[in-house]
C-alpha cells in the first residue's frame, strides 16, 4: 500500500480523540468530575497492524487566564514499525475550567513524518475572543476543545437514544454535528470487558468524517464512562483504539 494512498499512516488513530471532539459545546455546565493523576493509556492499530500508543493523563491544576483549571495531556507516538513508515510524536495540553470543564487554554505540538506545527489557542470569555496564534474570532458563548467535550460527556447521564448537538471549534471554525447514543454492547480490550455505551457523531444525518466513514466510541456504562474503544472506519481499512490500562 502506497504512503500517499492513505494518509492513515499519519496515524490518525492516535488522535482519533482530537478529530472526533474538538467542539463548543451547546449545553449547560455541570460539575467537573476530574481526579488528578487519572491516566488512560491505548494502544493502537491499523486493520491487525500494530501502530503506537496513545496516553491521556489529568496532570494537575494550574491558574491560566486568570481562572483555575485541570491541565490535562495527550501525547501519541507511533511504535518501532510505524515509525519506518511514518514516525508521529504528538502532544495536546490543554486547560479545563475547574467548575464547568470549558477550555481556557489549549497548546499542540505536532510532529508527523517531516511535517511541525504548534498551535496556541487562547480563551477570553469576558472579551468574547478566542485566539489560535495570530487568528481571532468572536466567540459568544462557552466553547469546548476535544478534550473538554471528552471529559463533560463522562459527567452526565447517558442513555441510549439520547442525541446532543455540539458546535466543532477547531483552528478557530466552528462546525455544528450531532452525538447520538446508539446501543449497548459488550466489549473485550487489554484492559478487560466491559459493558458499554456506543456513541456515534453525525453532521446533517451523515457520518461527521464525509470522506473517510464512519466512527465509535465506546464510553464504559458506568459511572466512571471510561472510553474503552474508539474506532474509526476508513477508505483502506479499520483504525482502533483499545484500552489498554488505566489509573483513575
């Protein structure tokens, strides 16, 4: 398989996370339920090829734009094999309000194969701006980056048949999509099984990624929602996500 026939190599599976929710979200604050020192670590896989790890991890709470927030990471990086082929060594910090989870902050660092990108985005509720390096866009409400979402969804009740409607924020754009509880399932990864919600995005009853297809989540049904499995189906095959231990 050629590398320019699927980007996939980019090991887009590693930041499936990123992809899926990096989001404002159109709803009411809840209580954050964080607990610093809480890690997940993944591993990951392109159809039965093993590809890297991925970590996210709650590092601890730190004062950023003038309000106290979690600090939370994901790093990703491909494992030796892939690294012939593509080598990613990614990392994404970003701050959470420490009441309602909403973003304050957030810093990537990007380096996949030859390409580098660092990207900054700022949040300033009372100027109603939000700032990614030199852009700027008004923003009007409280807005969500990946990670925000990921954690808000943790916090409140899920049932299947429930669908959420979110606003995507991402390099200052904003995209509206749906989130819809889908089913129950059992799963089995690393970690262990699970009992499991299945959590699928939409954008005008279409799947949200138009030219690569579909994508799950699998939040634990419990009451820790847990993302045991994140998958996402592509034009050249199938990229996975599996739990693979956790600290909570």
């Amino acid at each position: 398989m050629k590398l320019s026939e699927n980007r996939l190599l980019k090991l887009n599976i590693l930041f499936v996370l990123t992809h899926l929710m990096a989001t404002v979200l159109n709803a009411q604050a809840v209580p954050a339920q964080l607990q610093v020192g809480e890690k997940l670590q993944y591993n990951a896989q392109f159809n039965i090829f093993p590809a890297g790890k991925a970590t996210l991890s709650v590092i601890g709470v730190e004062e950023v734009n003038g309000a106290p927030a979690y600090h939370v990471q994901f790093s990703a990086k491909t494992g030796s094999f892939a690294d012939r082929l593509y080598k990613v060594r990614d990392q994404i910090d970003t701050w959470l309000d420490l009441n309602n989870l909403i973003t304050h902050r957030q810093v990537k660092s990007i380096r996949e194969g030859d390409y580098r990108k660092q990207l900054t985005s700022n949040i300033f509720y009372t100027d109603g701006i939000a700032i990614t390096n030199n852009d700027t866009i008004e923003i009007s409400r409280d807005v969500r980056d990946p990670y925000s979402l990921f954690y808000y969804l943790r916090t409140i009740p899920l049932q299947v048949g429930d669908t959420f409607e979110f606003t995507a924020f991402d390099r200052n754009k904003l995209t509206d999509f749906q989130i819809k509880v889908d089913k129950k399932e059992n799963v089995v990864v690393p970690a262990g099984t699970f009992t499991c919600l299945v959590i699928k995005p939409y954008r005008d009853g279409q799947t949200l990624f138009k030219n690569q297809g579909d994508m799950k989540i699998w939040f634990s049904d419990d009451a820790k929602k847990i993302p045991v499995k994140i998958q996402i189906k592509l034009k050249f095959g199938s990229m996975l996500l599996q739990l693979k231990s956790f600290t909570l």
